[in-house]
C-alpha cells in the first residue's frame, strides 16, 4: 500500500525564455529553449516523491517518443512509472511556458492523453492520502476521491487550473482544497480580490463544502493561509530570490502531501511546503527545480528571522 496516492496530468514542458511576456497580437524572440518534465501531476509527484513520500502515480501518455521521454523522466526523477499507461493513438501531453526576467510565466497546455485518464482498470488500493488536479477528466477524479473517502483516506484537491464544474462536482469530496489567489478569485466570481485579509477570508469560506474542509490560500511571497469555518492560521513565506515560479504550487502541492502521508499535522506540512516552494522558485523548469527532502530540512535548519517574510 502507497502511503499517497496521485491522480494526475503528464506533459512535455516546452521551455521559453523571453525578457517580457508577450502582449496580445506581439511577437517576442526566446533568448533559450528547453524541454523538461511536466504536467500539475507529474510535477507534484515529483516533489511528494523527493520530499520523501511513498507513492503511487496514476497517469496517461502517448504512444510516442515524448510519451517514452516522459516515462523515463519520471523514472529519473524517483517517481515508478509502473501505473502510467500509454494510450494508442494519442498524442502525449504537451505545455509551452514562456518565462521573462522577473520569472513569471505564461502557459498554454494541449492536454493530449491525459484527457483520457480514467480509473476503470485502475483499482483504488487503501492510501493516507490522495491528491488531484484539474488537468485530466474531472468524472475520473470525482471516481477517485469516492473511493479514496469510502476508506478513510485525506483528500487533497489543488483546484487548478480553475474550472467551474469542479466548485459542484468535486469541492464536496475534499478534505484539504488548495488555491492560488487568482484561482480563489474565479471561484468567488470576482476579477480581483480584495485586500483586505478578513475580506479574503470571507470569500474563501463561501467555497467551503463541508464542515471539517480546510482551505489552503498560497500567496507567493506573502506566504499562505489555512482557512476553516471558524479559524485563520497564517504561514509566513521564506524570503527567497526568484529565477522561475513555474512550478512552484505543484512544488507546494506535492510537499504539503508528503507531509501530510507521513502523519504529520496540517500546520506542519503547510510549513514544509512553504519551504519547499520557496527552493523550487531559485531554479529553472517545475519538475527538475523540485527540492529534495534533505535541501528542505537544511534550508528549515538555516533559515533566520530575516529570512522570513511578513
């Protein structure tokens, strides 16, 4: 048995760096390109496996080279690939990242196989916890968690990229439901979000679905928040210098998980995820920036008051 199980998305990230994101209608020139391992799933893996989880992969590639490339990055990157099936006639998952100076990105995904992801030959063995995304079918995920809840199992939703349909069909099947701001903001029906964290706090709780549902806001640089019916729990971010964010809420996702598989309390593994990320961003490429469980402790053991925003 997989202390964690991981139902999700694989793709080739086809790299470009550019000194500023294109606008509508502008042509800009790439100074690099490069290739690497990705897909909100795969990426998560990636990090729950090299912060020290023991884990189960469920994913769906292409019966072509990248599909084969793929297979074996995973493998490369400690993640069996022993449950990712290659589907006849498909096309492998593809994503092209533009990345600018500051390090923020812009991202177009042609999801490939992974829109054929479903659990129907896949048995759903009993886990600690089960983590998903949106980048592959929303019935099979809807499949997963059932399962997953039936036997006691944590569930984890990183609600992204947001799609409406996900707020009725799979909010109410999950224990642990991670957002971004601007993910909070389309499930809140807003264009921005206020200020104001009370104001925020109070959005995030017309998302909640049950009455033990927690609710984890990343918030960049400004850290994270746990947010319940009834409590606020702030985690400050480590300050960090920024090559790449591609990535880093995967980084987070898989961290908070590895954690969370371990036995460790919410709190916690919000910190070490925070940490992780923090690691993740000072690299290029989302899977292969993905800090190891060591790199993290050292950076917990080293990190100073200054070292800690807010």
């Amino acid at each position: 048995m997989s202390k964690l199980d991981i139902l999700g998305s694989v793709n080739l990230d086809i790299v470009l760096r550019v000194h500023d994101l294109p606008r509508p209608g502008e042509t800009v020139h790439a100074t690099q390109s490069e290739r690497y391992l990705g897909g909100k799933g795969a990426n998560q893996a990636v990090s729950a496996a090299r912060t020290g989880a023991d884990l189960r992969f469920r994913a769906c590639v292409g019966n072509d080279e990248d599909g084969e490339w793929l297979t074996a990055q995973l493998a490369a990157h400690a993640v069996t690939p022993a449950d990712v099936e290659v589907i006849a006639g498909e096309a492998s998952g593809r994503a092209y990242v533009c990345v600018d100076q500051a390090g923020e990105n812009l991202i177009i995904v042609h999801a490939g196989a992974n829109d054929r992801l479903s659990l129907m030959a896949e048995p759903v063995e009993p886990s600690r916890v089960a983590l998903a995304q949106l980048e592959t079918p929303i019935a099979s995920t809807v499949d997963f968690f059932r399962t997953h809840r039936d036997r006691g199992t944590i569930t984890v939703l990183n609600a992204a990229p947001a799609v409406a349909e996900a707020r009725d069909s799979l909010f109410p099947l999950t224990d642990i439901l991670i957002l971004n701001e601007s993910e909070l903001a389309f499930y809140a029906g807003r264009e921005v979000l206020p200020e104001d964290v009370e104001d925020i706090t109070m959005l995030a709780r017309e998302l909640i679905a049950h009455e033990n549902q927690v609710i984890v806001l990343t918030c960049g640089a400004a850290g994270a928040l746990a947010i319940t019916q009834d409590g606020l729990d702030f985690t400050p971010a480590r300050l960090t210098k920024v090559r790449d964010t591609t990535g880093s809420g995967d980084c987070f996702c898989g961290a908070l998980c590895a954690r969370l598989a371990t036995g460790a309390e919410l709190d916690q593994a919000i910190y070490f995820a925070s940490v992780a990320a923090s690691l993740s961003v000072e690299k290029n490429g989302a899977a292969a920036s993905m800090p190891s469980l060591e790199d993290v402790e050292l950076a917990i053991f080293e990190m100073t008051a200054a070292e800690v925003s807010g």
